[in-house]
C-alpha cells in the first residue's frame, strides 16, 4: 500500500492512501518506491548517480529538450525573499515545532522551506511556504507528534466552507485518524497501518452517521 500525495485547495494537500502502488515496479523523478533512498537517483539507464541534474536530464521524455546545465539557488537570485523566506520558515525552528524536533530532524525541512519559498516569487508564495511546512508536519504525525501549527493568520484551511444545511458538517483536524465510518467501510474498521492525516473531516447528523 503506497501513500500519493497530490496538491489541492490553496494551502493543502491530498493524501490518498487507498491507491496501491507496486513495489520495485515504478520508476522516474519519484524513485522506485523499494524504501532505499540511496538510490533514488536512479537514471532511465539504471545507473545510480550523485548529481541531481545528471538524474533529472536522464528522465526527458523528449531528446531535443536541451538538459538543465545549472542548480540555481532560488534564494541567490532573489535576497530580499531570503530574508522572508528565513523569517517565514523560522517557524519549523521555533516552539511550534519543538517537541517534534525531538523525533524528527528539522534541517532538511527547514532548507526545503526556505529554497521553496524563495523560488515562488512570481504569484502563490505562500503556497510553496504553506506546503513545506506541511511536509514537516507530517513527518511528525508519522512519528506520533501532533502539530496544530496553522492559524488565521498562517496558512489557514476553510473547512467550514463545504458545509452545507442538514448535511455533514466538515472540521479542520490537524491529526485525524484517516480510519473511520464511511459508507465502503461501515463498521470504520482498517486493516493497513495509516498515519493519522491533516484535512477536513466530516461531522455527521445522528441519522445519517456514516460519511
């Protein structure tokens, strides 16, 4: 059972873990799925290489699209989004975040965050900042650790929006078991181990429990 992650609504993302995905059987930018990181870097040809951009060019559906020749850091190219982007980010370092910090590495989450938010510079730059945070999140429900970090102010989630009169009514929950009633899984009963899952859940009426 494989986890595939799309993005969605402004500020989210969609985790659909009733897709299976064969192990040792897909391949490309996203790796094998084999649990080995050390090989993601694996070019069309099967060789194992170090250099992301050797990686990458080798996956071209088309020979005449010229390869990628530099690694850009997108903060060099923009310094006054470095500094908001580092001030934005700080919040993968501060107390939001410290007790996951225990479990979890924050560095490369925190490098991501930044490099992401200081490539966004052109419109939906808070979405590149909102995602990466919420990457780390994840990680630290993966590892037990609930972080209710969103806010009003900080990449907020609308949940309310989709509610509608004497239907269920739908709830942000940072840390949701992905497990329960629905009408293909009546009795909430799953047998695969799901981490718990951030989105919007859904609060039935007494007469119609089931999602």
């Amino acid at each position: 059972m494989g986890r595939v992650i799309l993005r969605g609504p402004p500020y989210s993302k969609i985790h659909s873990a009733a897709q299976t995905i064969p192990v040792f059987k897909v391949c490309g930018l996203c790796g094998n799925f084999d649990g080995d990181g050390q090989n993601d870097y694996t070019t069309q040809g099967q060789l194992v290489v170090n250099n992301p951009l050797e990686f990458a060019n080798s996956w071209k559906v088309s020979s005449s699209c010229p390869d990628v020749e530099e690694n850009t850091d997108p903060c060099t190219l923009t310094p006054g989004r470095h500094l908001w982007a580092k001030m934005m980010c700080s919040i993968i370092t501060g107390d939001t975040f410290k007790e996951c910090r225990k479990k979890v590495d924050h560095r490369p989450f925190y490098d991501n965050c930044v490099k992401d938010s200081c490539a966004c510079d052109t419109g939906g730059d808070c979405e590149c900042f909102c995602t990466a945070v919420a990457a780390y999140a994840q990680a630290c429900n993966e590892h037990d650790v609930c972080v209710a970090w969103r806010t009003p102010e900080i990449c907020p989630i609308y949940c309310d929006y989709y509610n509608g009169p004497t239907e269920c009514t739908w709830h942000y929950n940072p840390c949701h078991t992905p497990c329960y009633k629905t009408c293909l899984n009546p009795k909430g009963v799953c047998f695969n181990p799901i981490p718990t899952l951030e989105g919007c859940y859904p609060v039935c009426p007494e007469d119609k429990p089931i999602f």
